[in-house]
C-alpha cells in the first residue's frame, strides 16, 4: 500500500504513516487495496482512520475515511467502487459506529453507489495570527 502511494501518488505524506496507520491512540487503521490479477499490481487502496467521538453523550468509535486513490489507467474497470464497498463492510462488520470523511465532488458518484449519504457539510474557519514571508 505504502509503495503504491508513493509510486502513483508521490505528494503523499508517508512520513505519517506510522502515526495514522499504527500508532493511533484509537486503533490501528483500516486499509484495502484493489489488485490487477495478470500482474500482481496493486491498483487502488482506501484506509479508515478510527477515533472517539461524543454524540448525544455518547461515545462512538467512528472511521474518518481517507488515502483513498486509483491508478488513473485503472479507473474505469470499478475498483473505487470496490474500495468504498469494503469501508461500507467496515461498518456493517461493527468495526465503527459509522463513518465520516469529506466528499471529493470528482469520487461523490462512486460514493453515493457504495451506500454512502451526506448528512451535512462543513465549514473551516481560521484566523491567522501571524503572517510573514
């Protein structure tokens, strides 16, 4: 999964792997990959993250979904929607409570199809206190 992210995607951070992946306070991460058969080649992957949250008082373990990425000469034979099918499992395994993640307006299609809904959006608001060059 590692070498896939760091040959197709190379932007990706996988000097935080061993945090997000292994060293998480709340578990260890979740993580699928998509193979092409004939060549042994890892084409996709997904991960789910867990972490804590309160609602309505409650404790729940929920998966915040991320590194989710397709070799682009593989995106039209299904394997995003393969990779969001197995976060769905996740949750229907009991491994989380629910999942969450924010939407790619490009992957909201295939997401929609695996069984995810919005449920409401987000706003980031920041006040910068210090600026220079």
């Amino acid at each position: 999964m590692v070498d896939f992210w760091q040959n197709i995607f190379p932007s990706w951070l996988g000097k935080n792997y061993t945090w997000f992946y292994l060293a998480n306070p709340y578990g260890l991460a979740g993580g699928w990959v998509v193979k092409e058969s004939k060549a042994d080649k890892v084409i996709g992957s997904t991960a789910v993250f867990p972490r804590e949250v309160f609602v309505n008082g409650k404790c729940l373990l929920a998966g915040i979904r991320g590194d989710f990425g397709v070799d682009p000469n593989y995106r039209s034979l299904g394997a995003a929607l393969q990779l969001k099918k197995a976060e769905v499992g996740a949750c229907s395994e009991k491994q989380f409570d629910f999942l969450y993640g924010y939407r790619n307006k490009k992957s909201e299609p295939v997401q929609r199809r695996a069984g995810f809904v919005v449920v409401g959006s987000t706003c980031r608001m920041v006040e910068v206190l210090k600026s220079g060059d």
